[in-house]
C-alpha cells in the first residue's frame, strides 16, 4: 500500500475541476487489497425539470467544512469495510452539467464499497456546510434542504432537525 505521505489527501474543497480517471488511480495506486472502487460524480442541474438554471454559486467555511467531510469519512470507515475514499467538493461558480462532487471509495468487496459510496454522499447532501444560490431568468435564489435528503441520511441512523441549508 501507499504511504500516507504520498497518498493524495481525502478531502480536497476546490474551484478546479478533478479528473475521475486520474482520481481513481491515485486511489487505488499500490493497494493490491482493493477488489473494488466504487464512485459517485454529481453535476450541475440546468434545472429542465423545474426553473431554468443558468449558474450555481457554492460557498463554504475554509477548514470547517474539510473537517466535517473527514469526520463523515472517518464514520464510513467505522461502518464499512474500506482501503480508501476521496472526497472532492467544488465551489465557486459552476455552470449546469460541470461537475460539482465526487465521491470515491475502495474496498476488497464491491457490496462494501457500494453503500460507503452512497453513504458518504447522503452525509455529505445534508450535512457537509456548503451553501448554493442559483441563478436563472428570475433571479438568484438560495437553495433550502430538502426533506427527501434528511429522509435519506436517517435510513443509516442519523437523524437530522432544524437543518437550515
């Protein structure tokens, strides 16, 4: 396996954009134990199912908000059986179908890997301190959580009230 000093860092909150391939190497680079790599990628929606999107801004805490990611992947490690994961978040100004998450998580077994994956991006979808606006033809507006999120993370255990993104 790797050494930890040359292994890249499990949260990276950035403006660039990441590379899945490039990511997923660097995951999984020297650890024979990993029988599977599991990953999720979300993008920005240009809203054709409801208001038009034209731009999202995320904003975040410096430093807070990479600690609550890596205390969510320090959970998912107690909870599942896993070699690695790698958290990477942007902010700024996104435009709709640039990449906005990726979520990537290693494991000897693919079932393992699976529910870490969706469990570390419910976590993240309630939990990681990020704020979005997003702009279309009528203006700018932030966006609430929404209660089907909270639903989501409460199926691992954790409960949620009083949630004001």
């Amino acid at each position: 396996m790797n050494s930890p000093a040359s292994r890249p860092p499990r949260v990276s909150v950035q403006t660039a954009d990441f590379d899945l391939s490039a990511e997923t190497l660097a995951l999984r680079a020297d650890d024979g134990g990993v029988g599977a790599v599991v990953s999720f990628v979300g993008t920005v929606r240009d809203g054709a199912d409801s208001t038009p999107v034209t731009l999202m801004e995320l904003e975040h805490y410096p430093g807070m908000t990479e600690a609550a990611i890596e205390a969510m992947i320090d959970e998912a490690f107690r909870r599942f059986d896993l070699r690695g994961a790698r958290v990477i978040h942007r902010v700024g100004a996104l435009r709709p179908r640039e990449q906005i998450v990726l979520v990537l998580v290693s494991s000897r077994h693919r079932g393992q890997a699976f529910q870490a994956c969706e469990f570390l991006m419910d976590y993240l979808k309630t939990q990681a301190p990020f704020w979005k606006k997003e702009h279309g033809p009528d203006g700018a507006r932030w966006v609430d959580a929404r209660v089907a999120d909270d639903e989501a993370l409460a199926r691992w255990g954790i409960n949620v009230e009083g949630n004001g993104r």
